[in-house]
C-alpha cells in the first residue's frame, strides 16, 4: 500500500517539484493549494493522466479550519496521512519602516502561523497510528537574517524553532519532524531580483550557482524516507555551501 504525503504551497517551484518526485516515487499526493488553482489544476492532470494519485485540495493555512478539513481530505481519501511537508510561503520584501503591517502580519500568518496549524491539524491522526513525518520548509535567513527581510527572516526563524520544539514533543510517538532550510533558489519568489543582485549573490556561493527546486525536492525526499528514521529536530541546508 501506497504512502500519503501532503504538500502545502504545492502549485509551483519547490511544492510542485515535490509533489512530482513523490509521485513518481509512489506517493499518494495531496496538493495543497491556496489561489493557484490553474496552476495545480495542470499539475493534477498531468500526473493523474501519468496514472499517479494525486488529490488537489484549497486551503487557506492560516485558518486552522481548512487545515483539518484538507488532512481529513486526505485521510478520506487515501487512508491516512503519512507525511505532512509544510511549504506554504510568502515574501515581502522592505526595510522595516518601510513594511506595510498587512504584510509583515500576513509573512507571520502564513509562514509561521500556517505551519503551526497544519501541524496542529495532523499530529493527532499520526500520534494515533504512532507513525508520521513532518517536514517544514524554513529558509537560509531564517538562520542568520537577512537585510530588508526582518519579517520573512523572523518568520521562518520561528519555523526552525517550532521544529526543534515539536520534534522532542512527538519523538516518544514515533514522529520525526525536520526541517530545510534553501538557499538561493531559482523559484518565483525570486523573480523580484534583479540579474545583478542573482550575479553578487552566486558570487558568495561556493557552488557557484543557484539551486533548483528538484534539488530541495530530493532533500525533502530523504527526510520522508526510511533511511532518515532516526533524524529528527534537525535543520538540513540547501544552500551551496553558502557561509552562515
């Protein structure tokens, strides 16, 4: 029998590139998506046209509501919930006098609020079965900060916190809880950069070049999988070797 993921923020970059390597590597996958509906609306039926089983389900993260209705989607569906990837994202980028407070509490809401409630929403099913995986979906700044990024760096600071935290919380139930933190990434949230503000920054990359989504995909991959079953409460960089 097939294992479940769920993948929030699953319409594009690194949500789509994981809902297609767990697809093809098995996986039941439920795309969890908020506004991009064409986007995951192509998604879906590619891969169910390829024969994979794929749920594509709207849901809002910060509203704790959706997010029980979306794991028990899921559960009605396939079964059970065996990995929830928390991928959900925004930001916004300004210096903080700068930053409208509809955006700094919207960052908070959907990168720090949003993880929590989906979290919140499957640890009662995986507790149960004592069995699960979550895997959050942090950042390089939310490790060291970024400039003009206070609310976005805080946010996913937050994430690898409530990582660590809930990893010890669930360990005695058999569920492991990771996090990744990327680096440069060549996704939409990026296309704000200009090709001279890309060029500096891969100058400070060991590896010389941005990462992809594939490669924070795989990442994600191997914290899902048997081999990572005694990894838990840890922060896996996908940042070149990007000094931090």
């Amino acid at each position: 029998m097939s294992k479940t993921v769920v993948i929030t923020g699953a319409s594009k970059g690194i949500g789509a590139a994981t809902a297609i390597l767990f697809a093809c590597r098995g996986y039941s996958v439920v795309l969890g998506y908020k506004d991009s509906y064409q986007a995951v609306k192509l998604l879906s039926s590619s891969l169910t046209g390829q024969g994979f089983s794929v749920l594509p389900v709207k849901v809002d993260v910060t509203n704790k509501l959706e997010t029980e209705l979306l794991i028990n989607e899921a559960i009605d569906k396939f079964g059970a919930v065996d990995i929830l990837i928390n991928n959900a994202g925004i930001s916004v980028s300004a210096p903080i006098n700068e930053m409208d407070l509809f955006d700094s509490d919207r960052i908070f809401d959907v990168n720090l609020k949003g993880v929590y409630n989906c979290c919140k929403s499957v640890v009662p099913h995986m507790v149960s079965r004592k069995s699960g995986k979550i895997i959050n979906i942090s950042s390089m700044w939310g490790q060291v900060g970024a400039s003009c990024e206070v609310a976005y760096s805080a946010s996913k600071a937050g994430v690898i916190g409530l990582t660590k935290a809930l990893a010890k919380e669930l360990a005695p139930s058999g569920i492991t809880v990771n996090a990744i933190a990327p680096g440069l990434i060549d996704t939409t949230m990026n296309a704000n950069l200009t090709v001279e503000e890309i060029d500096d920054f891969v100058k400070q990359i060991p590896l010389s070049r941005m990462g992809t989504p594939d490669e924070v995909a795989h990442a994600a991959y191997f914290l899902a999988g048997d081999d990572a079953d005694y990894i838990t409460g840890q922060v896996l960089g996908v940042n070149g070797g990007f000094v931090i």
